[in-house]
C-alpha cells in the first residue's frame, strides 16, 4: 500500500513571527539576525522574510552584505525563546491528526499521514486542514508537500513556498522529478555534482535515464542511492516516538459560538475522534482534559483525573461535560475547544470497568463505531448527530 508522507515547512519562519506580532512590519523586508551596525556590523542573516528576499537577502549570508543590498530593511534581534513556543504549538497541531510526527527542525516535521485517512479525509484534505489550523491558530503560513515518501514530499513542500501545497501521486512521480536540477538529490554535494555534469546530466530525468551499475561505476557506493532517488525511491520510514503522551483534538469555530448545544456537540464529536484514536493505539488513559478559549482569547484549560484508565467515547463525553458545565461562563462567546486525554500509565488490558454498568454497552457501541469508521470513514457515522434528539 502506498504511504501518505507530509513534509510541512513554514514560511520564512522567524520573520513571519515578528511580522504577525508587530503589524508595521508587515508587507515590508524584515531581516532577522545580527545587529547590522550601520553595515560594519559581524554575524549573520538567520533569515528574511520574502519582500528582503527580492533584494537577494537570504540565511547565512554575512549581516554587512544584507545592509548594503538592503539598507532600508528593517533588522530584528533574533527571539528564540519564541520561535521554540510557536514551533511546539505547530508540533501540536500535527499530533491532532497523527502520532507519525517526526520533526526536522525547529520549523519543519515529516509526518505519516496514512492510518489518519479514516478519520479526517484523504491526504489532500488533511494537507489542507494542517494548514488551515496552522493559520487560524498561529497567524502563519505554511508549505505542504504530499507524496508516497519523504523524499518527495520534502522536495514538493519547497516548490511553491510561500504558502504552498504540491502534491505527487504515485502515478506522477517520473513526470514531477524530470525536470528538476540535480542539486535536489539528497547527499549529492559538489563533486557529485560535477561527476554528474560531465556526464551530461543536468536534471534528475536525464540521471534516470541511466543503469545502475553505470551509476555505480562511476559514484561508487552511492551510485545505488542516487539510482533510487532519480526514481523516486525512499523507503525510509518517518521515525517518531511512540511513547505516547497524550492524545488531544481541537475546534476552532468559523464564528464565535453562544449556543450550548452546538458547544456540546462539538465536545461529543470530539471525544468521537479521541476515543478512537486510543482504541486504535490500544492506549487507556485517566486525566481527562478540557481546553476553552473565549471570543477575546482568554483561555482556561481545567483536567479531571478519574479512578481507573478509560478509553470509552462515552465516559470521555460524560467527564468532559461535567467540566465543560462547571467551568463554562454561560453568555460568553467561544472560540475553540479542545479536549485531551493524558495519564497512560501502562494500563492497556481491558479490565471489566468499575464505572458504570453500561461500560459493556459502551464498549459495543465503541466497537461499532470504530468498525464503521474504518470500513466506511469518518462521515459515516456519528453520536453527536443524534445528541439533540436525545435529550
Ligand atoms: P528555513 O525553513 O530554512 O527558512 P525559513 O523558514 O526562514 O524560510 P522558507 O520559507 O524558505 O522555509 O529555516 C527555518 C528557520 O531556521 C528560519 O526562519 C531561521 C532559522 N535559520 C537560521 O537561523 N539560520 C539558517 O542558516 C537557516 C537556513 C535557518
Ligand atoms: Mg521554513
């Protein structure tokens, strides 16, 4: 089965930040990095935001270069204490949609999307959505390549930065690496390069054009890995911890909302998509957590830690309500809520649960749930739809 790989790179990260956080920046070069000092200054650009880089500011280049081409610009000492807080909540949005999350640097992760396509649609709608949260949530963008490996979703996600999504399909690979320049392959440092040019090739068609033991002959133990780069073969698997933590999911509302019914449907849809996530990971967990933000952004995040290890859909709905009526200011608009479970521990045997005795009943009913999502998807069936009938 082919794989659904993502390869989620943000938009000239550090400068985004401080464009969203100071509005006067926006539209306008902004260079992050070493005090420029009028052009004598020593150090580096870290980087820029794309209007710098029309004046050929780019990373790394030495910061008295970037004042003589742009001496307009406007210079910014790097936060980074911030950028690690923005890049941790980013990293949390990936984990609503999968535990596959391999981050690479502090603003860009592979993520393995394909156990996730039940529950949220297909990778081109989970691409989307990723981005979407990422923009609601942090007020940034993001580019997005999608293909059946990490190779090419990492080259994908660069080809049309800013803001970009670029998918592969399986059927499209040859056509997408044909034209590229042979500085894509990974591991091809310069003398590869110029090997590679005196025999003609310039693009990765014109390198898959070629046998490999000709490729082996002439770049000796790589010529098999370039081989299968200029094919599109990557079989390496996106490494992530699986010691996992917690299992969470948000909802931003398109409007702020004030009806109760619609704020409990939403908690009930999303104890559906955390409970199944657990039972799909075998995980049981006893601190249950409600996360609520107001229309003018104030937050309350409030837990609950029950007695036993739970994974029931039902038992999650029932604690995150308790919380929900507790601490909900009735008359105030809400934004987003979110829910999270946490406290694995090592339970993960079915024991016949203490709680209630409609634990079996719940249990049926989670079996049946989970049967049709992953027979028919995620739009097949739903508690919440019924939640107002019931009452
Ligand atoms: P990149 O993703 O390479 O660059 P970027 O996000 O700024 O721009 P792009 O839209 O092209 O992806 O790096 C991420 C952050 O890492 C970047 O915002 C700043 C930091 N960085 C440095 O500090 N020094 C460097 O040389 C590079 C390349 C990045
Ligand atoms: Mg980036």
């Amino acid at each position: 089965m082919n794989r659904i790989i993502l390869h989620v790179d943000m938009d000239a990260f550090f400068a985004a930040v401080e464009q969203r956080d100071h509005p006067q920046y926006r539209g306008k070069p902004v260079i992050v990095g070493a005090d420029p000092k009028e052009g004598r200054g020593r150090g580096v650009v870290s980087t820029c935001s794309y209007e710098a880089r029309k004046f050929g500011v780019h990373s790394a280049l030495p910061i008295s270069q970037a004042f003589k081409l742009c001496p307009q610009g406007i210079y910014v000492h790097p936060n980074g204490k911030l950028y690690k807080q923005v890049s941790q909540e980013i990293l949390d949005i990936f984990y609503e949609f999968t535990d596959a999350v391999e981050p690479i640097s502090i603003d860009e992760a592979f993520l393995d999307v394909t156990g996730s396509t039940k529950l949220f649609g297909n990778g081109e709608e989970i691409a989307k959505m990723i981005k979407k949260r990422i923009c609601e949530k942090e007020r940034l963008t993001a580019s997005v390549g999608m293909a059946p490996n990490k190779y090419l979703a990492k080259i994908a996600s660069d080809l049309e930065k800013p803001d970009g999504l670029v998918i592969v399909k399986p059927d499209q690979i040859q056509d997408f690496l044909k034209p590229l320049d042979i500085s894509r392959l990974w591991g091809a440092g310069k003398k590869t390069e110029q090997t590679l040019h005196k025999m003609g090739i310039n693009t990765i068609g014109d390198l898959a054009k070629f046998p490999k033991d000709i490729l082996n002959k002439k770049l000796g133990k790589m010529g098999g890995h370039f081989y299968n780069l200029a094919h599109g073969i990557d079989d390496r698997p996106v490494f992530y911890n699986s010691d996992i933590k917690s299992v969470s999911n948000e909802h931003t509302f398109n409007k702020d909302v004030l009806d109760e019914d619609t704020l409990l449907k939403t908690l009930l849809q999303l104890s559906e998509k955390v409970g199944y996530r657990l039972r799909k990971k075998d995980l049981k967990g006893k601190t249950i957590h409600l996360k609520l933000r107001y229309s003018n952004f104030s937050t309350i995040t409030r837990n609950k830690t029950l007695p036993e290890a739970v994974d029931s859909t039902q038992v999650l709905f029932q604690t995150i309500k308790q919380l929900f009526e507790k601490n909900y200011q009735t008359g105030r608009r809400v934004r987003l809520l979110g829910i999270g479970i946490s406290g694995f521990g090592n339970v993960k045997a079915r024991q016949l649960s203490l709680f209630d005795r409609n634990s079996k009943r719940n249990d049926k009913l989670d079996k049946l749930q989970d049967m049709l999502i992953d027979r028919f998807g995620k739009k097949i069936v739903s508690r919440a739809e019924s939640l107002k009938k019931d009452k």
